[in-house]
C-alpha cells in the first residue's frame, strides 16, 4: 500500500492510521525502558531525550515540540521573571538640585551685599538661616526670595567656611561661586 492511496485528513491524524498495521503499537524508550509517553516522569528524562534523540528522531520532534508550545513549566518560570525585578525600582527622594550658589552685589557706591540662594534644596528654614548669618557676621539678613537670603556685607569668601561649619551636609563642593551680580 502506497502513501498516496490515504485522505490528507486521515494523514494528519495521530496514532494509528486504519488499514496499517504496525509492528509495534507502543515505543518503549531504551534509557528507562518506559513507553516513550511516560518518560518525561522519569528523573533523568534528559538522558530519555537524548536516547529519543539518537533512535527515535521523529518522536523526539514531536517531544520537544510539545515542550515548546504547550503551556507547562517552562510558562511558569517566564511568568516569575516578569514580576521579579521590575517591580523593585527604588523611588529617588532627591528630585531637586541640590546647589548653594554664592554671589556678591554692590550696594550703593563702596558697600556690597552677599546673595545666598539654595539653602533650602537642602530642607533648611530661610528664616533661621537668616537669622544665623546676621548673628555670625553682625549685619543685617533677611530672607528676600523663595530661595534667597541677602546678607548686608560682603561675606562671601566667609561663607565657603561658614555654611558647611553649621550644616554639614552641605559640601563645600556645592557651593558655587556666581562671582559679582548686578541686582
Ligand atoms: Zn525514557
């Protein structure tokens, strides 16, 4: 009996096809000795595949084509991967620059005054600072801005000193040096 003489539809069909009669209805795997269905409960179904492999190619496709397309283990751990990591990005806290800038500005003909802006990227009160200047530096302070303090003086130069002696946290690298302003 040729190939040709069975239907398209019967050929796609699984199993036994009617009018062949085969030798042999069930194949056992020659490395556990198991029909070749069972073998994927077999703890070394690795050695399995590779004896399907090497004797049985045919069924060893249809294996790893179910393995590849069905929805078993290997789902689950791709299910794992997409909630691990991606869920643990940690939210920054500093959102905002945080930058002391020092100027001078003239006031009048001879005196100048000293511009602080910043203080308060790193959560200080203005107020306080204001008044902690016009204290250390005996001269007028007061806040002038949202984020400025203006310091009757020109204390500048001082202040590189002055600002991270009273917070530490403010690195003398974050304070810049804006030079002269005009106001
Ligand atoms: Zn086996």
């Amino acid at each position: 009996m040729s190939e040709n003489s069975i239907n398209p539809a019967e050929r796609l069909k699984l199993g036994p096809r009617e009018g062949i009669t085969y030798p042999l209805m069930v194949k056992y795997c020659g490395n556990c000795s198991m029909p070749i269905e069972y073998c994927e409960y077999y703890p070394e179904y690795e050695k399995c595949k590779a004896w399907l492999e090497k004797n049985l190619p045919e069924q060893f496709e249809r294996v790893k084509l179910e393995e590849e397309t069905g929805d078993g283990v290997d789902d689950d751990k791709k299910r794992q991967k997409r909630g691990g990591k991606g869920l643990m990005k940690i939210k920054k806290k500093e959102e905002v620059t945080k930058r002391i800038t020092l100027s001078r500005a003239p006031r009048g003909k001879k005196k100048s005054v000293t511009v602080v802006t910043g203080l308060h990227t790193f959560e200080i009160d203005l107020k306080v600072a204001a008044k902690f200047f016009g204290t250390k530096f005996a001269c007028g302070s007061s806040v002038t801005g949202e984020d400025e303090i203006v310091i009757q003086g020109d204390v500048k130069d001082d202040l590189f000193d002055v600002i991270p002696d009273k917070w530490p946290e403010i690195d003398v690298d974050l304070i810049e040096d804006l030079g002269d302003q005009k106001r």
